[in-house]
C-alpha cells in the first residue's frame, strides 16, 4: 500500500507537493457512511482511491508522469550507462533547472512501513536512502550521499539488512540507484522492495501483451464475464487462444541517444486471437480487435487489469480514467476499489460527476491549480476547512471555488474577433 508521495522539480513541479493517501481525521456524518472508502493499517485508515482534478495544462498529468518515471528509475536505473541522461524535464523556470529533483515514497510491504527517497540530476543520482519499520521504530538500510566524499565508504552508510553492502557500492555507478542494482545483486531485501515496484505498484493499466494477458483471463475468466455482464455488456463468453505468425520486424538498435542500426528481419510473433459470442446468438464469434467497439475492447483490457489489482490488493496509477469509457463504467470502476479489501486507485479525470460527497470523503479529492510563476500546485478538498459536507461540491468546482479550472473567455465579441483574424 502507499500511505504518502512527495516529489518536487518535475515537469511544471517547482516546490514539493505532496500526495497522502493516509485518510483525515474527519467526523462527519457523510464521511462515517464511508467506511468502506478506507482501510485500516496499525491504527491508521488509508484511503482506497483518489482522484486529481485540474484544468488543462494545469499540470495533473505531470504528477502521474514524475511517479511513473521515479518508479522507473527504480526498475531500470541499473541498466544504464555513462552516457545516460535521465529522461524527464525539470521546472523551466526560476533558475530550477540547476537545481535537483526530489522522490519521497511512504509505503507498506507484507505489514512492515517502509521510507524511500532519493535526488538527482539531468545525468546523475546525488542522494539516496531506504528506512524501515520492523518494529514500529526506524531503522536505517541505507543512505548515500554523493558529496559527502571521495570514496564509496564516505558516500555510504548502512545499517544490517544488506550483506557485503559495500560490494553492492563499488558497482552502483553515479547514474544508478543503489536500490535498483542492490536487487540485481540479488540482496534480499532490495528484490523485495523491487518486486513490489514491479509487480504491486502498477503504472497503467496492461497493455496487449500476448503472455500478461493469455495468464490473466485463465485466472480471471468468470470473474471478467460477470464484471462485463455488471458493465450492461452482452457478451457471454470469451475465448483466448495463442498464435504464432510469421512476420517482419524492425529491429532498431542504438548507441547512446543516436540510431546506430535498423533493419528489418523475418520473425515468428506470438499474438493473441480473442474471440467474444454475444446472447443474441453464443454460436456466433467476433474478433475483439477488429470487430467490436473501442469501448469493449478498453473494457477487456482495463478489467482485466483491475480483477488482478483488487484480488491482489495492488495499487493502480491512471491518468485520464474517464478516456474512452461510459461515466457509469468508470463509477463501477470506482464501486470495485471500494468493495476490496486494501487495494488503491490514484487518478486523474475531467469528469465531474464524481465530485459527490454523497460517495467520497473531502480527503480523496485532490485539485492541481498552475500558478502564476507557471508551477503546478497539488492540494486537496480537506484543506478548505470551511467547505461542509452537505455542500454542492460539482457545483462549487465549477464556479471556481478550488481554482483547479479554465477560466475561458469565449464572448461572442472574442470569438468574432477570432474568426475574422483581428
């Protein structure tokens, strides 16, 4: 589970913004009504989901693209090479791009807390540490500091969990998080908190990966058929089948940031062949891909996605929730999270319907407003103390009570002005 983000010079991130998914201590009648909203983790009640507002461009999106790159960092840092420059933009303005970005994640692994952090620059890691709590008091892992002298011995300290930490060290160069090649040093405790980053903290939803996908409809199958039926689907059924097919493939490859060599060469490909049959007549198939609908073929994957998480209470990032999906699917997509039993949702939308205090406590709402020096700042409902919860909150969004809105001038003066080009 994760109990708290924070990051800061990322994208239009300029100061540390931060993101808690520990529950507030709100006593209102509404909030009681949504106990199942929340779970509790020694004493402590964690919210299941939340979702980010904000106007275009005010910078929502940029919060889920600094997590996912942190959590990529995390995952493949140890691959890279001197000549890496790590892909992600620092705060333009305000002199922040000499200035390091910051990744703080608070989170929970088989009931032990867990504090990780680290800085970088374009080109290179600055600080790193990992803390934890076996026995509700902190204890230090690690903790590295690139300026705190020549030697890996002065950069590093450790505490007892890592065995030979300091031959970990000696390969970890300044483009690697210590974390990411602890792991591929095969240190205990690293594989773990990597398994997690790689298997529990999930980025998006599945993509159409032929093995992913083939391993989780055998697992999910009934499930997916009545969480279709729940969605209004009239598909009753659905088969999977590998294939192998004969093909071309572009095989690129490069050196540093520059194309070194691309050619195409026959390959055997494995892809899926997915067939759904319909009440109107089960003995009849169509292609998911080439006959059903945008909408159906989003649903497959997203549900498939979602079935997995829930059952495995994993943690799922999304940006936009509400692309290509009916308003009701993605309410039912909110009603899964909330019958789970620790799973988490952190996302992004446009769609107001969801601001209802009627299913939402204030602390699962979060808006991003761009700020007059272009920064995006992240704050959420329970921060405006005077706002009730028998209030219209879609109502008050819109009016711009939060900011989190585009403030569009379009009077019919401007608009003529636009179109005849003055």
């Amino acid at each position: 589970m994760i109990l708290e983000i924070r990051l800061s010079n990322f994208y239009s991130i300029k100061d540390e913004v931060v993101l808690d998914m520990r529950a507030a201590n709100i006593k209102s009648k509404n909030a009681k009504a949504l106990s199942d909203n929340v779970f509790s983790f020694d004493d402590t009640e964690i919210l299941k989901t939340v979702t980010i507002y904000g106007a275009n461009a005010s910078g929502k999106s940029n919060i889920i693209k600094a997590i996912r790159f942190c959590s990529m960092m995390i995952l493949h840092s140890a691959n890279y090479n001197e000549n890496t420059i790590f892909p992600y933009r620092k705060f333009k303005f305000a002199n922040f791009e000499k200035k390091p970005s910051t990744f703080f994640i608070n989170f929970v692994v088989d009931g032990i807390e867990y504090e990780y952090g680290f800085s970088l620059m374009q080109d290179k890691i600055l600080t790193e540490t990992l803390n934890y709590y076996p026995k509700g008091r902190i204890k230090k892992i690690f903790a590295r500091d690139e300026k705190a002298g020549k030697t890996k011995k002065e950069k590093y300290s450790f505490g007892s969990e890592i065995k030979r930490p300091l031959d970990v060290a000696a390969n970890t160069s300044a483009k690697t998080l210590y974390l990411s090649r602890a792991s591929q040093m095969d240190r205990d405790i690293a594989k773990e908190l990597f398994m997690y980053f790689n298997s529990t903290f999930i980025l998006a939803y599945l993509g159409h990966n032929a093995s992913q996908v083939d391993i989780l409809f055998k697992t999910y199958k009934t499930h997916l058929l009545k969480a279709l039926q729940i969605a209004d689907s009239d598909i009753v059924n659905i088969t999977v089948k590998k294939i192998k097919t004969q093909g071309k493939s572009l095989n690129v490859s490069f050196t540093g940031t520059e194309l070194k060599e691309a050619r195409v060469e026959d390959s055997i490909q494995e892809q899926l062949q997915i067939k759904t049959f319909h009440k109107t007549d089960p003995s009849k198939s169509f292609d998911l891909f080439a006959e059903e609908s945008e909408g159906t073929k989003k649903l497959f994957v997203i549900m498939l996605s979602v079935l997995d998480i829930i059952a495995n209470d994993k943690i799922l990032l999304v940006d936009e929730i509400g692309e290509s999906l009916h308003t009701d699917i993605i309410e039912y997509i909110f009603n899964l999270f909330r019958a789970s039993n620790k799973a988490q949702l952190i996302c992004t939308t446009h769609n107001t319907r969801f601001l209802d205090l009627t299913k939402f406590r204030k602390d699962q709402f979060y808006f991003v407003n761009k700020k007059e020096d272009a920064s995006s700042d992240l704050y959420s409902l329970y921060d405006y103390s005077d706002f009730r919860d028998t209030m219209d909150l879609e109502k008050a969004y819109l009016q711009g009570r939060f900011d989190a809105i585009p403030f569009v001038n379009d009077s019919i003066e401007n608009l003529k002005q636009l179109i005849d080009g003055e």
